[in-house]
C-alpha cells in the first residue's frame, strides 16, 4: 500500500473532548474546551492539559495551580464545542450552555454536575512548549456518577456514558466495543 510523508502535525487522534473548568469563586467560574488532555503518570496519578496563553482560562488555572477535567459526553457536544469557540471574557459559559458548576471537593475550582467523571487536579509544573502551555497536574480526586459505577464490582463504566472524542476537527461518540486489555492473552476459562 503506497504512503507518503505527510506535513508535522498533531495526529494523534481520537482524543477526549474534555470541559476543563476552573476559577476559584462563583464570579470567576469559567470552562474551556480542550483536547490535549492525557494521562502521564499513574503513579502518583497525574495528567496534563495544554491551554493557549491568550484564553481567558488561562490566567485562572495559573493563578489557582488547580483545575478540573471533566469527562464529556455525546449528550453535551453542544456545549462543547460552544465552550470551545466562545470566550469566557465574553460570555457566561455556564448560563449559554447550561451546564452546572459545582464547587469542588478537593480543589478550589468546580466540577460539572453533568459530567460522568471530574478529574480534580493540583498543578505541579508549566512547561512553556510554544502555541501552548502544558500544566502538569497531580490527580487529587475523581468524582465519579454513581449511574456508570457496577454496584456488583464497584468498577466505573466510562463506555456506558456515551462518551465523547474529538478526531481531527469532529467530534465522536464511541463505536463498537472490541475487546478489553488484556484479552488477547486471557486464559479462557474451562466449561464444565
């Protein structure tokens, strides 16, 4: 199959559509939009967003070193993308998309109330890489939506929220599942 080089870019995709909120006071509550998002250590947990300087939630998450991500899902699309391409210096993100800022456990800024799992998180590092900034985040708390918890095996389930991923400029809903991790090596069991 031919191939060819392709210009350098970003290319790692699909990725979660997160609503990473933060400020730390009702007047200052604001979400963004973001995609660069991951894990980077497990322990101790730890994940990164990159954030543009220009943002609005910028400065937010940088003068409180605390953010949150929030897990999204295909229900919230639209007000995902709208966070995403609006300004909080402009809008009341929370009224436009009626989403619900709740006041965080374990850190100073909301969670979303519509969100499957939030993601509290303490910024340990900036790294400055160019167009963005990526805040390295040591994982202080999850709040996980009693309704995807197995009440059998206490084991959360992302999948059966519908989440949502952003591929290359669209947005996505999970597809067929295929396997777990693991189950290419799983020892079958013996029928009796």
């Amino acid at each position: 199959m031919p191939k060819r080089n392709w210009r350098p870019g970003t290319m790692v995709y699909p990725l979660p559509a997160v609503l990473v909120s933060c400020g730390t006071s009702p007047e200052t509550y604001n979400m963004l939009t973001v995609a660069w998002t991951g894990t980077i250590c497990s322990d101790p947990a730890m994940c990164y967003i990159s954030v543009r300087r220009e943002r609005h939630s910028y400065d937010l998450i940088a003068d409180a070193m605390e953010f949150t991500i929030n897990l999204t899902t295909t229900e919230m699309a639209h007000a995902v993308d709208w966070a995403g391409v609006r300004s909080g210096r402009d809008f009341d993100k929370w009224k436009e998309t009626g989403l619900t800022p709740v006041k965080g456990k374990k850190v100073s800024t909301p969670y979303i109330e519509q969100s499957p799992l939030s993601i509290e998180c303490r910024v340990k590092d900036i790294i400055h890489l160019g167009s963005h900034d990526m805040f390295i985040a040591e994982v202080v708390n999850v709040i996980a939506d009693e309704r995807f918890i197995d009440s059998e095996t206490d084991a959360f389930d992302l999948s059966s929220s519908s989440p949502l991923v952003y591929c290359h400029g669209a947005y996505f809903g999970l597809g067929e599942h295929i396997g777990k991790f693991g189950w290419t090596v799983e020892k079958k069991k013996k029928s009796k």
